[in-house]
C-alpha cells in the first residue's frame, strides 16, 4: 500500500520540478487519489443503501459518481505528465460538481442553505495548499475571489433553482446579514490563518535547508580533514618503519664491513706473500688457487656493492635535498630486488640524463622501489610469460626554460584498466587481494614525488604500463 501510495503521489512529477512547485503537485495527487476512494466508499454504501430501502438512483448518487469520475481523470492527468492540469481543476472544479451542478438540475433541499456555504469554506483551502501565491499571484488572487463571490451569492443560486418555496429562507432572511457576516468572516480568518501559517513554514523550511547545507558542508570538510589525517598517520607509520629499517640496515651494514674488512686484508696478504710461489709449482694446483682467489674477490666486491646500497638506504643525511645521480639511486634499488626479479623478466637500461638532481635521496629509494616492486607483481600476476621486461630511462627535457629530469619505468604487464587508472595513486586504492597490501605504496610515492615539487603519471603503453617522473634539475 505504501509503494503504491508513493507512485500515486509522484505521479507525472518532472525531475525539473523541485520545491514548492513539487510539493504541490504530490498534494494535488493525494488529494484527489483520497477524495477516489472515498467517493467510492460513498457509491457502494448509497448502491446498499437504495437496495435495502428499494429506491431509485438519485441526484446525490449522481453527484458522487461524477466527483469519482472528476478525480480519475486528475489522476489520468497527471499519469500523461500534465499534473498541472489536474491541480487547477480542482481547485476550481469541485465545487462546482459537488454543490452548483446537483442546484442547476433542482437537487436543492432546505439543509443545501444550512451547510453549502461551509463546503465553499473548506473548499476555498485547496488555493492555499495547491497554489504557490509568489509564483502564481494571478491565480491566487482569482481563486481568492471566486470563492468569495460563491459564498456571498450561494443563497441567491439556491433560491433561484429551489423547486420550492421552504420554510428555512424566511428565517434566514431575519438575520441574512449576520448569518452571511459570520461566513465571511470564517473565510477570510481562515485565508490568513492557512496563508500565515503556510508562509511560517516555507520560512522555517528555508532556514532549515540552510543549516542542513551548512551541516553538509562542515561534514564534507570534516570528512576530508579525517581523511588528509589518516593518509598522514599512516605515512607516519609508514616513514616511522622506514627510520628503524635504517636503523637496523645501518648496524647490519656495520656488522658485515667487519669481516669484509678482514676478507680483503687477507687477499691481500696472500697476493703480497710468497705462498703463491710455492703453489706455483704444481700448474694444476697454482690455477685452482688462482680461480678460488678470485671467486673470493668477486664475493667481496658484490658484498661490498651490497653494504654501500644499504648504506645509502639508512644514512641519515639522505633526508636532505642535494644532488645526486639519479643512475646510481636507480642501480642501489635495483641490488636490492635482484632476488624478486624472476630470471623470465630481463632489466633494460637506456640511460641518457647527464644531469645530477637534487632528491631525497632514500625517498627517491623508496618511490623506485615501489613502482619495481609493483612492475614485477604485475608481470607476475600474466597467465603466460613470454619475454618480460621492464624498461629503465632516463631524459633531460626543457619546459618554460627550465631543464627537468624525466626517469621513465616501462613494464610489459598488463595494462591498467581505464575505470581505475585515475584511481591508482589514491590512498587505501589498491587490487590486490586482503592481505596482500595496504595500498599505500604508489599513494606514498606520489606524495614524495610532490615534496620535490615534481610529478608522476602512469600511463598504458604497446607494450604495457609506463610510469614517467618529472623532476626540476
């Protein structure tokens, strides 16, 4: 009943008409859909009613069935979008079907006198309900007079189609002009009164909706104040669990220069020894030395190169500004993710920047390790590898004669979808499945992008996903 009472109400409502306008055009439909069922409530029992006493259709039946018929047709009205149409007829419509109609044909009985003019008065309420008076001055007023002229001379009519003579007008007639003063002045309190009160409403309605705009305003920017929060404590933490990694790597790296240090000085003692001298007797012995001492050289060198990136990861004065070859940052990050690059993916470098830029230096670690990373998850995540790669280099361009760094990432995986490639470098965006991320990896990086006052875009490509940073040299 409810979802039919809702279609009822909106029934032929244009989108474009909001408000009051709106408002009045659901009245109108409830008005006319109660007044249905109710006529036709009217029409069964005066149907059981002429059964039980045997009687004949009348004019009251009449008048009921054309007033259902009158609020079909409002409600058909509105139903073929012409909501207007059923709201003005009955304003100005139902009272002529319910009391002038039955009076012309001669349906007049002495109480007609007694309560007709106090139907007109309740009728005259539906100009302050379904019209608005800003907008439909014209309107209102008319209908305001229309009223007034039926009250003020529906006696007159009455008496003219009276079939009749009754008692009961010659006893209005001793006090007409009190009795008719009585009417008009219910009328027009009842005109201000509904016209003050509606007013009042639109009034209180107006401030309403302002403070519920303001309300939704603070909400928006409290929503986003919350949000900017949340990025930040997690960067927080996130920066927080960099500084003890640094610390960590920084021992470890300490720890491990220590027997490195014992390692070289040991080679060296036996390059500069004569124990090569007398294993060169034996050829076959003298060339395994030889192999094993450089196998070992070979160890201390990567090990070497190893413990100077995790030196640059964990020294403290990266969190400076100051200029640095951008090649080298690239080389240290990728040392690290040796390991994780499967041996089908193959590493390509085309290096052409000549220009040291001015980074943080372990952001920028932690900016090319996170776009490494998801390169490698997503060539990972293709059903079949066929000779993968991601693609490293480097550019000078100039803009508005200032000379930029650009530091391309070129991967051969799959490329980003269109419905979340605006989406990738939000905070929490991530399509991984729970537990395999945070999303924050590119969100972070983009941040630390903007703290060197230069840019990241990601981009699908023939071949893939290309990741460009732009940076001021």
């Amino acid at each position: 009943m409810r979802k039919l009472w809702n279609k009822l109400s909106y029934l032929g409502i244009h989108e474009k008409d909001t408000g009051l306008k709106q408002r009045t055009m659901i009245l109108s439909n409830q008005l006319n859909f109660i007044m249905l069922i109710t006529m036709i409530g009217l029409l069964i029992f005066l149907t059981v009613m002429r059964r039980v006493e045997d009687s004949t259709f009348g004019v009251g039946s009449l008048r009921v069935l054309l007033l259902l018929i009158f609020n079909l047709v409002n409600l058909c009205l509105s139903y073929f979008k012409f909501p207007n149409f059923g709201r003005i007829s009955l304003i100005f419509v139902s009272p002529l079907i319910f009391l002038i109609f039955p009076t012309v044909i001669g349906f007049v009985e002495e109480e007609s006198f007694s309560y007709y003019p106090f139907i007109l008065i309740g009728f005259s309420v539906l100009p302050q309900l379904l019209l608005v008076p800003v907008r439909e001055k014209f309107l209102h007023w008319f209908s305001i007079i229309y009223y007034g002229l039926l009250l003020l001379f529906i006696e007159k009519i009455l008496i003219f189609f009276m079939p009749e003579e009754f008692v009961i007008v010659k006893i209005i007639e001793g006090f007409f002009v009190y009795f008719k003063a009585a009417q008009i002045c219910i009328f027009v309190f009842l005109q201000f009164a509904v016209y003050y009160l509606r007013k009042l409403n639109i009034k209180f309605e107006k401030d309403l909706n302002e403070k519920n705009t303001t309300l939704d305003t603070q909400n928006e920017e409290l929503k986003e104040t919350l949000n900017k929060l949340k990025i930040t404590q997690k960067q927080l933490i996130q920066l927080e669990k960099m500084s003890v990694i640094g610390t960590l790597t920084s021992g470890v790296a300490h720890e491990i220069n220590n027997p490195l240090n014992f390692i070289s000085g040991g080679l060296d003692l036996i390059n500069e020894s004569n124990i090569r001298e007398e294993i060169k007797k034996s050829s076959k012995t003298f060339d395994d030395f030889n192999t094993a001492i450089q196998i070992i050289r070979e160890g201390v060198i990567r090990t070497t190169k190893i413990v100077d990136a995790l030196m640059n990861f964990s020294y403290k004065e990266n969190s400076l500004l100051k200029p640095m070859d951008i090649h080298q940052i690239i080389e240290s990050t990728l040392l690290f993710c040796n390991a994780k690059i499967p041996v089908d993916i193959s590493i390509t470098k085309e290096y052409h920047l000549k220009y040291e830029v001015p980074v943080y230096q372990d952001k920028m670690h932690q900016v090319l390790l996170t776009i490494i990373e998801n390169a490698i998850a997503s060539i990972r995540s293709k059903k079949k590898l066929n000779k993968e790669s991601i693609i490293f280099s480097t550019d000078t361009v100039e803009q508005d004669h200032e000379k930029k760094a650009i530091i391309r990432i070129e991967n051969t995986g799959p490329k980003i979808p269109d419905n979340i490639k605006d989406k990738i470098f939000d905070p929490f965006f991530t399509t991984k499945d729970p537990g395999e991320g945070t999303g924050l990896g590119l969100s972070i990086a983009y941040s630390f992008i903007l703290e060197h006052h230069g840019t990241i875009e990601a981009e699908n490509t023939k071949r893939g996903v290309r990741f460009s940073i732009e940076l001021p040299i």
